[in-house]
C-alpha cells in the first residue's frame, strides 16, 4: 500500500473507530433520537411550508356545511377561506388549472354534486368541526396533519422501545422515507390520520390487546371507509389462525354496518363512478352521471394505474422488497402466531384493495406498508437475539 492510501486509511480508522464505539454504547438513544427528530422536522416543514390540493377545497366545505346550507353561499365560503390560506398562484392552480377546477371554482352546483366523495370521511370531518371551534377550517385541517404525523412517529417509537429496538430508528425513517410520510403529512386529506389509527392498531394487536384494536380500526374506517377491505380481510385470517377471532368478528359486523349506513346516509355516488372519476376522467359535475361498468374499461384502469405507479410511485417497490426479506430473512413458522396473522392479512390486503380500486398513489398504502416492515424488521431482530418462539 502506498504512503498516501495508508494514510487515508489510518485517518478514516482514527475517525471511525471512536464514532463507533460512541454509537454502539448509545445506539438506542441515538436510534430513537433519529426518529424523533424526523417526525419533528416533517411537522415543522408542513407546518412552515404548508401544501395545497384541491381536495383541501372540498373538505373545507364539509367542515362549513352545519353552518350554511345554501350551496352557493357554502362554495363562495370555502374558496374564499382557502384564498386567504395560500399563496395566490396556488390559488390560480386550484381554480384555473384545468377544465374541472374552473368549472368547480364557477360553478356552485357542480362543486355540490363532488360533495359525496368527502362528507363519508366522517372521523375526519367531524375532528375538523370541533378544531374549528377555535380556529378557521383551514388550520384545522391542518393541525389534524400535524397531530397525525407525530402519532405516528410515536406509535413508531413506542412499537421499538417495546421490543427494545430503538437503535432501529435510522431503518424506521428509511422506510418512513420510501413510504411517502412527508408528502403525505402535507395533504390536507384524512390518509395519515387514519394511517396512526392502524398502525396502532397493528401494533395493540401484536401486544393481544385486541379491544383496543378493534376500537382503532372502526376510527380508521370512520375516517377512510374503504379501510374496510383491511378489517375484512384481518377478521378472515383471524377466523382461520384464532388470535381475536371473537373480537374481530364482531368488529367486521360492526364496521361492515357502519360503511353501509355511511354510504347510504352521505350520498356516496357509488363505487364505479368513484372508479370512473378517479382512472378515465374527472367529469366536472356528476349531475346524471352514470356511465355504464364495462370489463374492458376496469381492466385498463388496472393497467394504467399499475403503469403510473411503477413509473412515479415507491409502494410497490417496497412491497416487492418486503416480500423478498420475508422469503429470505425470516423463518416464518418460528414467528409468533399474532405477527403472521397480521403479516399475511397486511399484504393480502393490499392486493384486494388494489384489484378492488387500484389506487397508484404510495400515501394511499402507507400505514400497510409501515405496518409490514415494523413486523418484519421486529422478527429479525428477535430472531437475531434468539429470541423466537
């Protein structure tokens, strides 16, 4: 080795040596540190450098609607409060990008006939009514992405410190970083509001406190109904392995009532129209929309959301991976029985509810994909420590 490359390694050893030993005495308070600061710093960041969709328009009416019941009076509401929320370019891109969004900002009636889509949000909505006791509906749909982001830092936390894996946080925020966490903190949407409602739940069930489960994922479905593909498909796996069967089929009877009456009850234009609207085209009002369901259609809506999540999204990606770890990296029949159940129903799950509405979104598969990793990347570790049962 010549005299340059020999120095270059004694001062990268002379460096990392002490940084090593540093890390390994403190690894679980550095690990939990990492986490805690990014969750910290995603919150600042939406907070200071807050983001803005359309949906924000319509959530925001469903927040006013108990106040004004005028259609026209509850449109100029809501446009004018989001105006005052965001900068005025924004403002231009939400109500003169395209076709649909003049249409919605001009056009009262239209904009009413979209309200289905989000009045069933029911937890969401009614969370951001009582916030807007003492704020604007803006801000409080905001403070609801706020809060939800540090639970579900802490839900994390909490799930490491538990199995004392805490040293594990820097592999947490990794997975946090493919899943889409920031981006989806910046929405104002219900997504990662119920996203901390399941990964509690993943996590009281792994620790046999099935009640509280249960009672995590009807929140969940009252934030997001269509969560009730997971609650149906976790009550089947329960049923057939025995780890809350009774719980869980209770919970499925009652969330299954519960999506019906809401979808009833709020006016929901139905599941192929919601299928039509989301992958062929953004119809500016659905006034006597009924397009016929046609095999044909739903299987290019599958292609082409499959397409524009390969091109511009991570999930699946890191499913695939997950999937390959779990094959090569865990002995699945030394898991304990709690941590399988919930594995296999997770990503059965993920597969129903992409042939059920493909979604091509990463945020929409978040807590699911959160969920999996925490179990696998527990599992190893006891596995490593010798610990499986």
């Amino acid at each position: 080795m010549n005299p340059v490359a020999r120095l270059l390694e004694t001062t990268f050893h002379a460096i990392w040596g002490p940084l090593s030993g540093l890390y390994q005495a403190q690894r679980h308070l550095l690990g939990a540190l990492v986490l805690l600061v990014f969750t910290a710093m995603t919150m600042a960041v939406v907070t200071v450098y807050p983001q803005s969709n359309w949906d924000m328009l319509a959530y925001t009416a469903t927040v006013l609607e108990d106040q004004i019941d005028d259609p026209v009076s509850l449109h100029d509401k809501a446009y004018e409060l989001v105006r005052n929320d965001i900068s005025e370019g924004a403002y231009l891109t939400l109500t003169e990008d395209r076709g649909y969004r003049v249409r919605q900002a001009n056009d009262p009636a239209a904009f009413a006939s979209m309200m289905g889509f989000y009045d069933l949000k029911l937890g969401y909505v009614e969370t951001a009514k009582f916030l807007a006791r003492f704020t604007d509906p803006v801000t409080a749909l905001r403070w609801i992405s706020t809060a939800s982001a540090a639970l579900t830092g802490l839900i994390l936390l909490r799930w490491l410190a538990r199995y004392k894996a805490m040293a594990a946080g820097p592999v947490v925020v990794s997975l946090l970083l493919l899943c889409a966490f920031g981006p989806t903190a910046a929405l104002l949407s219900p997504d990662l509001y119920a996203s901390a409602f399941l990964l509690l739940c993943f996590y009281l069930y792994c620790e046999k406190q099935d009640i509280g489960a249960a009672l995590c994922l009807l929140a969940a479905l009252l934030i997001r109904p269509d969560h009730l593909a997971f609650i149906g498909v976790f009550f089947a796996f329960c049923a057939i392995y025995g780890p809350g069967r009774l719980i869980m089929t209770l919970t499925f009877a009652a969330a299954a009532a519960a999506y019906l009456l809401i979808l009833k009850d709020e006016g929901h234009p139905g599941w192929w129209i919601h299928m039509w609207f989301t992958h062929v085209e953004y119809v500016e009002t659905l006034e006597g929309f009924d397009p016929p369901f046609s095999i044909v259609t739903y299987a290019q809506m599958l292609v082409r959301s499959t397409v524009r999540s390969l091109t511009n999204q991570t999930w699946i990606a890191v499913l695939f991976a997950q999937a390959v770890f779990f094959a090569r990296c865990i002995n699945a029949p030394a898991m304990p029985i709690r941590s399988r159940v919930l594995l296999y129903a997770i990503f059965t799950s993920i597969l129903a509810k992409y042939f059920v509405f493909p979604h091509y979104e990463t945020r929409f598969y978040f807590p699911y994909l959160m969920g999996m990793g925490m179990i696998l990347l527990i599992t190893r570790l006891r596995q490593d420590r010798g610990l499986m049962s």
